[in-house]
C-alpha cells in the first residue's frame, strides 16, 4: 500500500492538472466545518465573487459544481436542453465531440459540425449550419480545445449565435484564468470551467455561470432536469440566499478553490494573461529550437496548451516516461487523433513560469538528442 | 473576504460532515499530481481494495465517483435503470424521496411506498408491492436515513426482492463505516456511500460497488446512461487495467480517502462499529437525562444518527445556534417532516467518542435548563 505522505512532487506541464500553490494546498487542510456554518456560506460568497470577476461577468447564477470540469459540460447541457431540443455542436478536438455525447444523452437533436483538429470554426461555418439546419435552441463550442491547443475566436461566432436567437454555450477549461474570457463581453450564456488548469487548483470543481437568457431557459422548462445532482434550479437555492440544503457541498475543495481565487486575483487577470503568453513564446522558441512543430493553427495558438507532432522514429510514450521518471515532469501525449504522435505540453497557471519552461525544454534536448 | 486560514474548528455533531482525523487533513494537503501517474494509480487501486473490505463485498467494479453522496446515488440509479424500466423506491424519510425523484428523472415507472417516518418497512410490505405493482427491475431502499435516524433491516428484504428476481439499490451513506454493511452477505446489486459521515472523510467523493448481477445490467443496456460524468462503463476504464481516460479524477480527495479508509481499516470494523454502538448508548442516557425522547421505532434506531423532538416551546434553531456559537458545536435541524421539531445529533467516525458524547450532552444540559 502507498503511503500518500511519501508521494513524489513532479512539475506538472501537462493538459491539466497544473501544480497548486502552497497557500492552496494549506487551504485544503483547514478544518472541516458545516455546509451551513456561517463560515463556509461566507466561503461560497466569495467564491461567486470570485468567479464572477475572473468571468468578467455580472451574472447572478455563478458557481461552483460539485464535480470536475466534464461535470460543468454537464451541468450546462441538460440545464438548458430539454428532450428534443435542438443544438449544434462544434467539434474540432476531444472536447467538442464529448459535448455531442452529453447532449444527445440529455435528448437533444444535435447537429455537429467538424472543423479539422487543430483548426478553428468561422462565422461562416456557424451561418451555413443555421442556414441548412437551424434553428437551433443551443449552440455549443470549446473556447480552448485541451486536445489540439486551437483557441476558438467567440466574438464573430457569438454574433450569428444571437443574431439567430440562439444560446451560446462555451467550454473555458483549459483557458479560464490563463487567456482572456470575457463572458459578459462575448455574451455567453452558459459557461463551464474547471479548477485544475489555469486556475491552479487541485481538480474537483466546475465553475459554472449563466447568463439572464441562460436563467430564464431553465426557469422556462417543461421538464425537469435530468439530473438531479446537477440541477441549478435546486443547486442556485443553496449557493443563494435561500441556503436549501441539496447535497452536502466539497468543504475542504472549495476552501481550495477559495484560495487559488484570491491568487488569481492578487496577480490581476491581464498580468496573468501576459504571463502566460509569454512563457509561451519562450517555450515555443525552445521547442522549435529542438525541431518541434505545432500542431495548432499558428494564428489560433493557445498559450496554455502546446501540441507539438513527435518527430519520427521517437516512441512518444517513452519520451513521457523518461521525463516522469528521470526529470520529475509530466507532460501528456496525444488524444484521439493525436495519440502516439503527438506531445501536449501545458503552461497552466502555477506552471507557467520561466522555471518551467527551462526544466522541460533542457529535459526534453537530453532525452532527444 | 473570510481568511480560510482563519476558520474556527467545530464538534461536528451534525448528520455529516464529521470531524476529520489529522491524518487525513494532511493527506489533502500532499502536492497535487496526474491522474495517469502511477503513483497516483496505485492510490486508487488501494481505495478500490480497501472499499470492497469496508463494503465487505469481493465486487470487481467498486470505486470512488467524483462527486457527493448524492452523485452516488445518481450513479446508481442512471447506470441500473433505462427509461421505462420498473423500480420499487421505498420511502420513509428525506432520502428515500429523494431515490424517487432520480429515478424519474432517469426515466424510471416507479412505484413508491411510504413508510411513516422513523418507522422502517418489513419484507411483506415489499412483497405486497410486487405483488400489487411488480415485477421490477431494481428495488430503491435506504439502509440508514439521515431524517429519521431508523436502520432498515436489509436481509429480508433482500430476500424478497431475489426471490422476484430483481436487482437490489442500497443508500448506505450515514451507515457505511458506523455499523455493519455486508453487501456480498446482504446481496446488494448496487451499493452506494458518502465519504463525509462515518468515514470522517471531508465530503467530495462517494464509494460505489455494484455485483455481478448490477454489472450485467449495466453490460446489457440497450441505450446509453443518460449521465456521460456517471457512466460506469466508461468510469471502470479509467480505474481498471485499462486506465482509459474518462474525466480528471479529483487527486487531493483521493488521498483523502485512501487515508480516511486507512483509518476505518487499522481500526477494525467490528471495533468502529462497536464504538459507534458504545457512543450511541452513552448519548442515549445523557439525553434521555435531559427528557428528550427519540423519534425513530427504538428497534430500529442507527448508533451514527441521533433524532430527537425538540420539547415544546424550545426554539429548535436557537439552541443550535447557541451550541455552534457558544460552544463550537454542530448539531442538525429536522428535516422535512421534523423540520423546527427535531435536533439531529451525529456521532460519525472521529465524532464518536466519549468526548463529543461529554461535550453535546453537558452544552445541551447549560442552555436547556
């Protein structure tokens, strides 16, 4: 049996979880208290507050799912469909095609639109599925696509999306806290992220926020929501005013949560969003320095999420490993299409700092040469 | 802003959290790592051991879902039950109602019986409902209800629900460490916890185990779990052999609970429950003492969950609010049914002890009189 007192510390670079801050790690370790003290309600308070700014929304419905960020998707999906709804889906990665999955278990009528990993959608796109397929109730789309390091452009995409009535729907897992995410800005209606990306948390909450469109879908439903644990319509309740007991909250993870928050704010989200860009262009700089090519539209790079093609003749999963076992850096390799021939390499938050950037492409330049 | 550096400790008497052993606040606080790390897989092949010797179960698919106790519930449910599958819910108590309510919204044609509140229901009641309603599929009952603190005696039952040849659901959130749980004794097909009562564990996760017969339901759906985040066919990859990605376990909770099952486990289950036994019967005189009187059927009546009637023209909420601030101890309120009517004092793992029983009984003595 192990004994988690003797876990090893790596450097976590790849598509999430991030390394945690000390203060953060502390704050997990406080004690236990009620999900109806005063003192947690004040936690959660915060937290809405919190997340509200690193959201750069006003919106009202602003929280913390009890799950981690795949339970966010799901929190947004079956809140804001009803069986036989129509939506559309974009997919250019994983994620993209996991929401497909969460909305047709939820009953929609999904129409799903691909672009080619790697790539983003345009307006265009978005018009032409309205055109041949629409309307549609909701239209969801991944900000940052863990899998292939695309940043999808939401402003011309949001524009057709309620231009046609629509909901828009995003997935900002990986770029929440590490790139601009302006909910109210981009008039998104149903936001999902998660803890352990950019935000630097360990994993273990979603946060979710709607939109006044988003909150009155759900008050309009016809049917309840599928989900019972999900359901916001029960969950706001206790996260609001009324403090309804519906499940017994993750004390210590938001105590987490609490505090990653107060640190993102601390360092100010556009000093944040530079930090990440430029260890960026540093790491980017290193790994094409070592004949490394993204995998990514270069005009659409994510800072966060580098996918670079594993050269041929090199065994990706062994390269990994060595970096795990020799250099105490984890990286992640390729998903779906990308898997066995491509490298994700993540600067996420508490990773993203010079020394990080150094330890993996010095590491890196040993195992390759 | 509260400081969560600040939170004052509580006597967590309350229907859960419990108090947490120091040991398991500290594995909380280990750095973060990757949830392919072999360090971190052998944690979870640690907790799924240790939770088939706490469910006392041999069963292959028992593992930690990522979410509440609730979401444990949920889980079982979606996974058993397709949409206009027949399921038997028997309620006597929040819990219980609460089954009904997922499995409607998983698509269930439930019968629902009630039993008065405290009171628990007998092997003819169950097959009087199949045979007035039957056959079904799955049969919903709560070994151990929060709401009431009665134990439902769950051989019999089981008898009966195999002697029709259906599947049997267990909610044994308040009871799975506190008292006995045999689910391969009982012949549980789907058995679910919480990690917040008497696994003093902080909340967050929820053991599952489900038997050969649950796994062959679940092999032998004909549409997909309607939940993409619960769906234990793809969950069990991620902690089988396979080791396929599914979502981001939660690290931190993790270690949590392989140190809180470490715990339960170097304490013995027969000792822990004899404990929450010894506890239960030193609470019972003092209050008794006191002139308060329990609400459940005294046959029935759960070491871990104490619920007695508030004496007349005592402001129930007041009490409690002068134990928590005057004392630093947590007690519940009723719910439900017993709502402004009833406290409900818990003596949940690291919470029964001699000293909390001292502590509640001598506060309670101070404002009473």
């Amino acid at each position: 049996m192990i004994d988690t007192a003797e876990i090893r510390p790596r450097m976590l670079m790849g598509p999430g979880p991030s390394d945690v801050h000390p203060r953060v790690l502390a704050a997990l370790a406080r004690p236990t208290i009620g999900h109806l003290d005063g003192q947690f309600l004040e936690v959660l308070n915060d937290i809405r507050d919190m997340l509200q700014s690193v959201f750069q929304t006003t919106n009202a419905l602003t929280l913390a799912v009890s799950g981690t960020g795949s339970a966010g998707m799901e929190t947004c999906v079956v809140n804001l469909i009803e069986p036989g709804d129509k939506m559309l889906v974009c997919m250019a990665g994983v994620f993209g095609t996991r929401m497909k999955d969460v909305a047709e278990r939820a009953g929609a009528d999904v129409t799903a639109i691909d672009a080619a990993w790697g790539k983003v959608f345009t307006a265009d796109d978005i018009r032409a599925a309205f055109d041949q397929h629409g309307p549609f109730k909701v239209v969801g789309i991944v900000h940052a696509e863990t899998s292939t390091g695309a940043a999808q452009p939401i402003p011309p995409i949001s524009d057709v999306v309620h231009d046609a009535g629509a909901l828009l729907l995003v997935d900002t897992v990986t770029s929440l806290g590490g790139m601009d995410v302006d909910v109210d800005g981009w008039r998104i209606d149903a936001c999902y992220s998660g803890t352990q990306k950019c935000l630097s948390c360990p994993p273990g909450l979603a946060p979710v926020t709607f939109s006044a469109a988003g909150e009155r879908a759900l008050a309009n439903r016809a049917s309840k929501v599928q989900s019972w644990y999900l359901d916001m319509n029960m969950v706001r309740k206790y996260w609001g005013s009324e403090r309804l007991y519906h499940h017994t909250a993750p004390i210590n993870m938001n105590y987490a949560l609490h505090e990653a928050l107060r640190l993102v704010l601390d360092e100010g989200l556009a000093a944040r969003w530079q930090r990440h860009r430029d260890q960026h262009l540093a790491l980017k700089a290193g790994l094409e320095g070592l004949g490394l090519s993204y995998l990514a539209d270069p005009d659409h790079q994510l800072p966060m999420l580098n996918a670079v093609s594993t050269p041929d003749g090199v065994d990706e999963a062994a390269v990994r490993k060595r970096l795990l076992d020799e250099f105490g850096i984890e990286i992640g390799g390729g998903l779906g299409e990308f898997k066995g021939k491509a490298w994700r390499i993540g600067l996420m938050g508490e990773s993203a700092t010079p020394r990080h950037v150094q330890a993996v492409t010095s590491a890196l330049k040993t195992i390759l040469s």
